[in-house]
C-alpha cells in the first residue's frame, strides 16, 4: 500500500527534525501522487 509509504516518508522527516512547510508540501504531493 503507498499509504504506508507516506507514513515512513513522514517519520524520516520527524527524525531528521525537518517539519517545514517545504518539506510537509512534499510529502502532500506525494499522498495525491499515490492516490
């Protein structure tokens, strides 16, 4: 399932404490991509 994809792509942004609107953007186009 990409969804969990989504999820880990989320955790590594957690950890690399990296939570920019940037970096959350990314992660949204890709969640619309895998839809």
């Amino acid at each position: 399932c990409r969804f969990s994809l989504l999820v880990v792509y989320n955790l590594i942004l957690i950890n690399r404490g990296t939570t920019s609107f940037w970096n959350w953007a990314v992660g949204f186009n890709i969640f619309i991509f895998a839809m």
